[in-house]
C-alpha cells in the first residue's frame, strides 16, 4: 500500500510534467493570478461536500484542493520562489511552535478552549512581534468572506483582551445598532440621498459586525451558519413556489399576506 508521502510526491510529479515542455498547453499558458478562482471554487466545493455530510464528495474535492495548492506551488518554484516542500516545512514548523504541549515541556492543556485561547494568544505575539509593519489585524486576509473577516478580526482582538465580557453583552451591542440604524431611516427624508445611504450602509455594516462577534462569542462559525440560513430558506421557498404554481397560479399575482400565509403552511408541513 503506497504512503501518503509516496502518493504525494506522485502528485508532484504529475504536475511537474503536466507544466513541462511536453505537457499540457493549459496548464503551462496558468499563472498565480490565473489559478484563483479555481482555488476558490475548489474550496467552496470542499465546504458544500461538509455541510451535506458527503464523505465520498468530500474525499474528491480535497483531492481537487490538493490539486489546486500543488499547481500554485509550482509554478512558484518555476519563478524561483519556494516549492511546495518549502511551504509544507513552514505549516509544519508553526504547527509545533504553537503547540508547546504537545511538543514542548510547556504544561498540558486539557481542553479544547484552553488550546483555543493559547494559540489565539501565539498568534497575536507572533504579529506584534513580527516584521515591522505587520500589525496584528494584517495578517487577515483582506479577501475573506465579510463575516468571516469580521469573526477573524474579533477573534485576533479578543486574544490581547479586547473582547466583551458575555455573549449577552454583544446581544446589547446588536441592539444599540439597530437602534442607530433605526434612527438613520427615521431621517431618510433629511439631507442629500448619497449621504443618508452612506449613513445607512454605515449602521449596517456596524451591525452585521456586531452579529459576526456574537456568533463568536457562541462559537458558531458565522459563514456556515449563513450557508445553511441560506439553504433553509431556498428549500421552504422552492416548495411554496411550487405549490402556488401547481395550482395554476402565479407568485406575482399574490399578496404579501397570501404568500406570508402560504410560507407559515410550508413551515408547518416540516419543509
């Protein structure tokens, strides 16, 4: 039975001569910046396989990932570099310096949020005392996902202790901002129609930021949480949508009444 590593080192090979003089035109024509959004959309379709539980699916697309890192690796070796053997070293290499329990005479931790909380605390004196310029927010991926880069952010603060103290303290928080977004549509008549928008986006934005850290707070992962909101509701609302049309109806011939009316139907019926 082949190893890992054997099986790894096959996969480079494959790519090395997949990017050769007598490889594939596609291939050797890729580029960093080329091969973005297939990196995003490999991993996109690695997070789908999670959330329905396909271990079969999920075995393929983190294949295609693997695919995908050994692909940017090399053509950064070609350019002179690091090889993907450079980039395995430094994951590995940060992997024992942030245990120390494990690897090192440092006491044992015996719970998830104590292991949480110590490599939160590591990573924010390894960006205070990092090159200079690196701050300890730079590090987050300007890229990410908006709620995903607002739970990193609160995540990174909350390590130096900039956090607050409850999860009911952030519930008053999100309260607080929609009070303030509230207030800004009650003076949607006032002033110039880019400037009431700028306001508006403003306390949306402050509140979608809060709702992130309170997700935080609760351990929910906000992106997933979103994911799955999101399926929930295109599962209820196909199902009304088919049921209206079924009957020969229309969707934009009902009222808000008669579609709300319809959706509490959905939802009784276990959909």
């Amino acid at each position: 039975m082949p190893t890992p590593g054997e099986r790894f080192d096959e996969l480079v090979r494959i790519m090395a001569t997949l990017r050769g003089p007598q490889g594939c035109p596609w291939d050797r024509e890729q580029t960093l910046a080329s091969l973005r959004p297939f990196l995003l959309e490999e991993t996109y379709e690695a997070l789908e396989a999670l959330d329905r539980g396909d271990l079969d699916s999920l075995r393929e697309e983190l294949g295609d990932l693997l695919f995908e890192i050994v692909f940017l690796a090399r053509i950064a070796e070609e350019g002179g570099y690091f090889s993907v053997a450079d980039a395995a070293a430094d994951v590995g290499a940060k992997l024992v310096r942030r245990h120390p329990h494990v690897f090192g005479d440092h006491a044992r931790l015996k719970t998830a949020d104590e292991v949480r909380g110590k490599w939160e605390e590591m990573k924010a004196a390894e960006g205070t005392a990092g090159p200079r310029g690196k701050t300890l927010l730079g590090g987050v991926p300007r890229t990410l996902p908006g709620l995903l880069r607002a739970y990193e952010y609160g995540s990174r603060a909350a390590a130096v202790g900039f956090d607050w103290i409850r999860a009911a303290d952030v519930i008053d928080k999100i309260e607080e901002e929609v009070r303030e977004l509230r207030d800004e549509l009650s003076k949607s008549a006032q002033g110039d129609e880019g400037d009431r928008a700028r306001r508006v986006e403003e306390e949306m934005g402050d509140l979608l930021f809060a709702i992130a850290n309170l997700s935080r707070k609760l351990g929910v992962e906000p992106e997933a949480a979103l994911r799955r909101a999101n399926d929930k509701f295109q599962a209820r609302f196909s199902v009304l949508e088919s049921r209206i049309v079924g009957r020969g109806e229309r969707l934009q011939d009902k009222t808000l009444e008669e579609l709300e009316n319809e959706w509490q139907l959905v939802k009784r019926d276990g959909h």
